[in-house]
C-alpha cells in the first residue's frame, strides 16, 4: 500500500510540473518581439468567430481586426485575420471592440500573435496596458509606447 502511495505522488508530481512546464508564458524584449513581427498594428477586434480548422488535436478560432495604423506591414491594409487557439491557456483573451497593439506573424500559413499574450497589448484610454515584454513596464502611455516601437522600426532599417 505505501509503495501505491508513493507511486500515486511521484505521477502527480511529474504531471503537476509538467503541466505548469508547458503552459509557461517566454517574454521577449520589445526589440525582439518588433524583428519576429511581420505586422504590428493598431487596431479594432470587430469579430470572433470558431473554425472548422484544428492543428492536431486543438481547434482553431479567428479574430478580425480592423486597422486603425499598421505600424509595420503593408500600410494600406483595411483589416487582418489572425488565428489562435481558445482552448490554449497561454493564448490572450478577445473582446469584441477592444482595441489593442498587435504582434503578428505568419506561423503555418497563418497570421498569429507573436509570443501568445505578449502578441497583443492592450489600449484602454491612452495607456497600453498588460504588456509581457522583458524591457518594458506593464502598463504605459501609448504614445510614448508606439514610438518606442517606431524607433525600433527605424533603427532595423
């Protein structure tokens, strides 16, 4: 019986752990999360929506963005797609007209947030709030925000 026991502990401990390994959350600094972007822009959530499209065994669902500035990316872009997994813990939440700064790039022919959460950095007022970047306060100014991110943008060139 003690043998179980110990048993029974040492594979909740190894599950235990491994669950909380897995959905850990890797921060970038700000530099690093503009050169893995391939757009970055300001925008409105104006749609979620379920897919019929999983990747394994998790489904996709899509957000639709309506840009209100591309910061990097085609200038001219009206709205992006941008997919993710809602049964993910690490994945951010969608609200219908939140407005937000987001980090995206192509992953498997489809537009995502860079680094989950970090990927998208949220605008209420003027401060962008909830930001998972290693260099950065959690919540700022978004126009000193932005023009850090221009500055970046400037000296990549």
């Amino acid at each position: 019986m003690k043998k179980i026991l110990i048993i029974l502990i040492y594979f909740i401990t190894i599950f235990t752990f491994s669950s909380i390994a897995s959905s850990k959350i890797v921060l970038l600094s700000l530099s690093n999360m503009v050169k893995k972007s391939e757009m970055i822009a300001i925008g409105k959530v104006v749609k979620v929506e379920e897919t019929n499209e999983k990747h394994g065994e998790f489904p996709f669902s899509k957000v639709i963005i309506k840009v209100e500035k591309m910061l990097k990316g085609n200038q001219n872009t009206k709205s992006i797609d941008v997919y993710f997994f809602p049964t993910i813990e690490d994945e951010p939440i969608f609200l219908l007209n939140g407005r937000a700064i987001f980090f995206i790039h192509k992953y498997q022919n489809k537009n995502r947030l860079v680094q989950g959460h970090a990927g998208k950095v949220d605008i209420e007022n003027d401060d962008a709030i909830n930001i998972y970047m290693l260099d950065q306060k959690r919540n700022q100014k978004i126009d000193g925000f932005v023009h850090k991110i221009e500055e970046i943008l400037i000296k990549d060139k």
